[in-house]
C-alpha cells in the first residue's frame, strides 16, 4: 500500500482493509467525511491520532485546538497547504 493506492481507494466505498485508525481518520477525510474522520482520530489516542487530530483542527480552522493535537502528537504545527500535509502524514503512516 502507497500512498497513489490510498488516493485511488478513496473512488471506493469503504477503507482499504487492514488500515489503522489514523489511516482510515484520514481516508475518511480525503472522501469529505469530517466528523468520520474525527470520531476515528480520537479512538486513536495516543498515538498516530494525534497527529491526525492536529490536521483535522487545523483544517476546520480551529488553530488553538490544532496547535494542541500538534504539541500532544511531537509534531510541528504545518503551515503548507493541507491537502500537502494529509499526504505527509498518510505517508508517513503506511
């Protein structure tokens, strides 16, 4: 699985079987399903979720919860554009 596998499963109904949580927050959210992807990020605390809870705050343009997630998660608080970032942080979790 890749990151082109991930993006090309999104034309599908359901997440690739055999993604964790963080992965399937994210897949949730390249298919437009916020509040899915958030439900998924907290079920993943702590851990990866975090991290995908800092994206989804930042996207939804709540910067003070983001720059929570994103201490909570060790991560710096992304400043690119998001569709640049959901594809960092996919990547980095396959």
């Amino acid at each position: 699985m890749d990151l082109a596998a991930i993006r090309a499963s999104l034309d599908g109904p359901a997440p690739p079987p055999g993604l964790g949580l963080a992965l399937q927050a994210l897949w949730h959210d390249g298919k437009g399903d916020w509040d899915g992807a958030h439900e998924l990020a907290q079920r993943d605390e702590p851990g990866a979720g975090d991290w995908v809870h800092a994206y989804l705050h930042r996207k939804e343009g709540d910067l003070g919860n983001a720059g929570y997630w994103y201490r909570r998660a060790g991560k710096p608080i992304a400043q690119g554009p998001l569709d640049d970032e959901w594809a960092a942080i996919v990547s980095a979790l396959l």
